[in-house]
C-alpha cells in the first residue's frame, strides 16, 4: 500500500513523533510505501522514508495549518490514492492517531469566556470537529480511557470511531534489573554524592509538563529534606522563566536543567522518584518508561497514562481538580518512604506485560484491515 503520514514537525525527543516513526517504520518493514508530509524534519532521514517538506514560509501557526493542508491536500490530489494517517487533528485524515488531549475540553474548561471569539479557537475548533464530529468518517487510535471520555462528551457519537491502542513503548526500555553502575556514573557525571535523592522530570514543553508545580512542591520541603535533594529536568524547550522561577523560590543551588537526549534509561536507574505534575497529557509515555525501570512515580491524574501507575502500584497520583498542596504532601511523603515502599518491585513486575510494547504493530494492523476494508 501507500501510506501518507501527516505530521506537522518531526524531532526524535517528542512522545508524538517517537509514536510516529516506531509506526512508520514498521509500516515500511511490511513492503508498504511511507511518503511523510512535514513543515520541519530534525535529524537523519532514513532510507525507507520518503520525507517531503512543505513548503510554508509563514510564523503564523494558525495560517501554518491552513497553509500545510491545502499544499498536502493539493498534492494528494495528483497521486495516486493513498491511505492519509495524521499525527495531528486536521481535515483530509482516513486515521487520526490521537496523541493530543481535546482541544473543546481544554478550551472550555480551561479557557476564559472571551476565548471562544478568537481567531485561535476558531480555526483549532474547525481542524478537531474535521475528524470528530458525527459527519466524519475519520477512524480515530486513542491512547487511554480518558481520551474516550473527553471526546465522546464533546462530540457525541464518534464512539464507534474510538480506538484504544496499547502503549508504543520500546522493548529496549523493558528492565529486568536496575542498572546501578549506570545510575552512578550519572550520579557523578552530574556532581551528585550517592546519598543525594534525585528527582526527575522528562519532557519537552515546560509550561504543560507542570514544571512550575514541580518547583513549587520542591520549594515546600522543609529545608533539612531540601538539602538532600536535586531536581533534574531534561526536554527541548527555553528553561529561562523556570531558572528565574527557582531563583525566586531559593532552590536554585537544587534545580538542573538539561536539553534533550536519547540516552534517558541512564538516568531513569539514577533517579530515586520521577516527578510529573502536567497539566495535561494525553498518554506520557515517560510514566510508563519510569515505571518499567524500577522509577517510583508521581503524577497527576490528567496524564492520560497516570492509571497505569495506579493499577501498577508503582507510586502516587494526584487527583482532579489539582490542587499544589496535594502535590507537595506527596513529594513529602514519597521522598520518607522510597526506602520501605514496593513502588520500584511493583513497576518492574509491571513491565513484563508484552502488551506494553506493542502498539506499533497493533497500528498497522488496524491500518492494512482499515485498508482492505475500505476496498
């Protein structure tokens, strides 16, 4: 078959596009055609892909959107038929593989009043209700239960269109023992003694990975814990206004930021808890991968992943509506009891399950079934 993915940017450190491209290149290794459509393309391009660039010059992301569909859509037009799978809510998709939260949700429960009447909520409205409202014919992958709530309340009767896919973790990321040397070497690359309580936070995107929360939960320990500790925060994104923010708070001397990398594992088996306090996150992979490496996790409830580490057992997750003081008395509590809970066995234990790793081969099954059915 050909496959035509659509993505509006490709970066190798994003949830998103590692969904992306495990999906993509296990679509090519069963003889089908991968021609990608994208405005940016990061890093190498592997032989099996055909990458095009689109070509829109405009910083306006709103005008960028409209701009890319209508070049793709013209494009499309003087090939021959192919199966279109987006990576982002547009018009044109045969599969939408929903890795974004409800914009609808989000807008009004989120959002002020007035929000509704700008040109932002007007076009991202148009390219959600483009795949979900109930004249729509777009089958959509979801990645949690939560997903199917939010949507089926904002557009009733896509139900039928919702498919929940099991995780897209790596199997190189399955752990069966804590790699120790690892994590110390880490410890010292960093500066770290061994005896010092790391907290982690990956991802790219400060603002909705909560990195705010997490500063604030850190600034609440009493300062004989704080002493003992030091936050890591490593993702793609200006770490300015949160360097400022630590300094604000007086935990700059405990707060590290570093851009993002491939090499994560390492510094999961040096890590004593991972911290992630997002506002919003409709899988967050990074739960998963701590959890599977032994990492203790806490959480909020609007990541989309967060019940895999309550049916784990393999740490705490705040709930919904969140509230900063329910954080800080986790962090609290988590950090006095790292040494007696079960949070790290229980996760390792978790990640045995081979459906954890599946999700690329579950999607391109369900696109060459989606194929033969539309046939």
């Amino acid at each position: 078959m050909k496959l035509s993915f659509l993505i509006y940017t490709y970066f190798p450190f994003g949830g998103l596009q590692r969904d992306f491209f495990r999906i993509a290149k296990e679509c090519a290794s069963r003889g089908h055609e991968i021609t990608v459509y994208t405005l940016r393309w990061d890093g190498d391009v592997p032989e099996w892909i055909n990458v095009i660039l689109v070509p829109v010059s405009t910083r306006n992301r709103i005008k960028r959107n409209e701009a890319y569909t209508e070049w793709v859509q013209a494009s499309l037009r003087k090939q021959s038929k192919s199966q279109v799978i987006g990576f982002n809510k547009m018009p044109l998709l045969d599969i939408y593989f929903a890795a974004d939260p409800c914009f609808m949700e989000k807008a009004t429960e989120q959002r002020g009043f007035y929000y509704k009447f700008t040109p932002r909520f007007k076009h991202f409205k148009y390219f959600e209700e483009s795949v979900f409202a109930p004249n729509q014919q777009t089958e959509v992958l979801i990645l949690s239960p939560q997903q199917r709530t939010s949507f089926e309340k904002y557009y009733p009767g896509c139900g039928p269109r919702l498919h929940q896919v099991p995780p897209g973790i790596s199997i190189d990321r399955k752990v069966d023992v804590i790699d120790k040397a690892a994590g110390n070497e880490v410890r010292s690359e960093l500066g770290l003694t061994q005896e010092t309580k790391l907290l982690l936070q990956v991802g790219s995107g400060f603002r909705v990975k909560g990195v705010d929360r997490a500063l604030q939960a850190l600034a609440s320990l009493p300062a004989s814990e704080l002493e003992q500790c030091h936050y890591l925060l490593i993702g793609q994104d200006n770490p300015d206004r949160y360097l400022r923010l630590a300094k604000k708070l007086g935990i700059a001397p405990y707060f590290t930021v570093l851009p993002g990398r491939d090499d994560i594992p390492r510094f999961l088996a040096a890590a004593d808890l991972l911290l992630h306090p997002a506002y919003s996150e409709s899988a967050g992979y990074v739960l998963l991968e701590a959890t599977i490496a032994g990492l203790p996790v806490l959480t909020t409830s609007s990541c989309g992943y967060a019940f895999h580490i309550e049916q784990a057992e393999s740490g705490l997750v705040c709930d919904q509506p969140f509230q900063q003081q329910q954080l800080d008395s986790y962090l609290a509590k988590m950090l006095q009891s790292l040494d007696t809970a079960n949070w790290s066995q229980n996760g390792l234990e978790y990640g045995r399950q081979d459906e954890l790793y599946s999700q690329s081969a579950v999607v391109a099954d369900f696109i060459e079934k989606f194929a033969a059915k539309k046939a």
